[in-house]
C-alpha cells in the first residue's frame, strides 16, 4: 500500500514537473515573443469595425459567418474567420482578433490583439471616401487612442514593452485599383498605373515610418492577391471568356514588387525594425488554378448567392442560391475567399514571411 501510495506520489510529481516544464515552455515562446497582434486594412482583415459607422460595406447578417464560432455574422466578409484569426491562432494567442470598434470587447481583450480595419479602406484617401469608410491614417489614430488605453490597463513599462514586442500586421490596396482607380474617375486622369502603385507604396513607407515612431518594432506588409482571379472580375472580363483578368494580376505583381523592394529599403532606413513583406499572390494564384490540390472544386464563381457579382447587403440570407458546402469554393462572395483559402493563406504565410517571429 505504502510503496504503491509512494509510486504513485512521485509519478504525480513526474507528471507535474512534465506539465510545469510545459507550460513554462510555451508560456516563453508565446507571452515574450509575441504578446498580441495589431491590424491594419481593409476586408481582407476588418473584423467587424464597419459595424459602427455609416457605411454600406458592410457583412453583419446571415449568411456572412455562418460557420464562425456559433454562426455569428461578426462583420467579416467570409462564412468563418479570416486570416489574421489564423495567424493569431497559430501564434498561441487566441483563435480571433476583436474589432477595435465593438463594445462588447475591452482593453483586456484588445491587449493581446486588435484589428483597426475597416473593408473598403485603401492607402489613398480617396479609396476610403467612395464608401464612407475608416482611412488608413484613422486607423493610425485609433492605435494611438488603444496606446493610452494599453498604458491605463497595463501601465507604462508593460504597455510599452507589449508594443515592441507585438507583431503589426498591414494588408490592404486592392480596394485602391478596384473600387477607385479602375472604378471612378478621378486618380486615372491624375495619375498613370505605375506612377499610381509609386503614390500608393509612398504612403505604405509614411505609414510604416509612424508606426515605427510609436513604437511598433516587428511588422508584415502585406502583398496583393491575384485580384484578376475575384469572382466579380472574372464574371466582367466577356472577352477573357470568364478566366482570370491578365491587367488585374499584372498590376498586383508590380505592386507586390514596389513593395517588395520598399521592405528592402526601409529595413536599411530604420534601424530595428523587423519588417517583412507577406505576399499571398502565389499561394492564391496556385489555389485558383490547381483547385483540386486544395481540396475545393469551385473556384470561378463565390459559394453565396449566385456566386457571379455578389458581396456586402447583396449577399444576404434572402437568396436562395447560395452554396451548401463553402469549404468547397475557394471564394465565398465575389470579393472575397472562404474561410478555408483565409487559413490556407494564413498558414502559408505563417510558415514562411511570419516564421521569424514564431522563433
Ligand atoms: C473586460 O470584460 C470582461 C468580460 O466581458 C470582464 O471580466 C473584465 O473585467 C473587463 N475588463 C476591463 C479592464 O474592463
Ligand atoms: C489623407 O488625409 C489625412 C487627413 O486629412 C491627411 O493628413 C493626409 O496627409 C492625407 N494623405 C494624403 C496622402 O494625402
């Protein structure tokens, strides 16, 4: 009895000492490496910020969510979640980033991640106009705001120690060639294509560097996808017979490049700063054209409504034509990708852009 009694008491404390060192373990490589990631951009990464404010780009009703944590329709354009909750999962925080925006989270919430993002948004001031919605610099101040909430909460050293440790994440700019620049009037008589992606790349630079002085030291610029490939553009190009749009990828790739070679230039710049460029284009490019490979049999058209033009009020419970399965369509309305392509993105990204700050 005694000596089974003894066994079993040390086992115990085998097994504690096992789950101590554990936890230690991942208490270090999560807490210190990264405690919380911040987002910027667009609906590639709002989490419902559109919500509170008057605008029409907007996805806060059924079916938008349906297969999010109890079929919420949270305000992200997908069925489920999207990228930056992957990474934040993948990461060891939590399987969701809030939305800056929405009351029902608190600065104890926000502090281990905050999306700033607002679908529609652009780099060009002018992109945000279109659809009333948060421009980049806004974002930038609504950061500012969560600093001082982030001090109160933590109080100075943590918070500012939690800034320089937390991973930045910027995604946007397709909304400045879709919904702006090839859209309305306007930027295309000022400015041509190229010296368009220059202005564009021009305030990604200015946004980093503010971001730098605020005390953000580990950031990902994110790239373009292969935005010919949308749904809604593929449904508009009658003479391309419905493939992707040649332009539209082109223009991606030489952004993506201007962008590429910003990240190089301004790790030279600011001394510190640990900056990497997140480029999506050739895991999405793959996933569209070799569909199979992934698992999906859908790729032309988005898995709600009739899949064709589709996004925002228009994809909404009222049609009856949406899909059963989203996880067999690489895009869930004609904007956007289901939450199946949002993690296999986020997971490529992870394993690749993002590792160096995993470790
Ligand atoms: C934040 O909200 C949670 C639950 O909703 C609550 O328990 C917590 O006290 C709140 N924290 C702050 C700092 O307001
Ligand atoms: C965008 O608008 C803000 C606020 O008015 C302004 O400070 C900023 O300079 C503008 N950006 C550009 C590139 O014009």
């Amino acid at each position: 009895m005694m000596k089974g009694g003894h066994a079993k008491k040390l086992l115990f404390t085998n097994i504690l000492c096992i789950l101590l060192l554990h936890w230690l373990d991942l208490s270090f490589v999560i807490s210190t490496k990264v405690p919380a990631i911040i987002v910027f951009g667009d609906s590639s990464v709002d989490a419902g910020n559109n919500n509170f404010i008057s605008t029409v780009a907007r996805s806060n009703f059924q079916p938008y969510g349906r297969d999010f944590m109890g079929g919420k329709p949270t305000g992200r354009f997908s069925n489920g979640r999207i990228a930056t909750d992957f990474i934040s999962e993948a990461f060891g925080i939590k399987p969701y980033i809030p939305a800056y925006l929405d009351p029902s989270y608190n600065i104890s919430q926000f502090s281990t991640g905050v999306s700033f993002a607002s679908a529609a948004t652009g780099y060009d001031n002018a992109t945000s106009d279109v659809l009333s919605v948060i421009p980049l610099w806004k974002q930038l101040e609504y950061y500012k705001e969560y600093q001082k909430k982030l001090g109160t909460y933590l109080g100075e050293k943590k918070a500012k120690d939690t800034i320089t440790k937390s991973l930045h994440i910027i995604s946007l700019g397709t909304n400045d060639f879709l919904e702006n620049y090839y859209a309305i009037p306007g930027r295309a008589s000022q400015y041509t294509p190229s010296q368009y992606q220059n202005f564009l790349a021009g305030i990604a630079e200015n946004f980093i560097h503010r971001l730098y002085d605020l005390g953000a030291k580990k950031i990902s610029l994110g790239g373009l996808p292969p935005m010919g490939c949308l749904p809604l553009e593929r449904t508009t190009n009658f003479a391309g017979g419905n493939d992707c749009v040649s332009n539209y990828n082109n223009i991606a790739l030489e952004f993506n490049d201007k962008l590429n070679k910003l990240t190089t230039k301004l790790k030279k710049d600011i001394p510190g700063v640990k900056l990497v460029f997140s480029n999506p284009y050739d895991i999405l490019f793959r996933v569209v054209k070799k569909p199979g490979q992934f698992g999906f049999q859908v790729t032309s058209m988005a898995c709600c409504a009739t899949g064709m033009f589709e996004m925002g009020y228009a994809c909404s419970r009222a049609s009856f034509f949406s899909c059963v399965d989203a996880s067999r369509y690489v895009f869930w309305d004609s904007f956007h990708p289901t939450e199946k392509t949002n993690g296999i993105v986020a997971n490529y990204l992870v394993k690749s852009a993002l590792a160096q700050f995993l470790h």
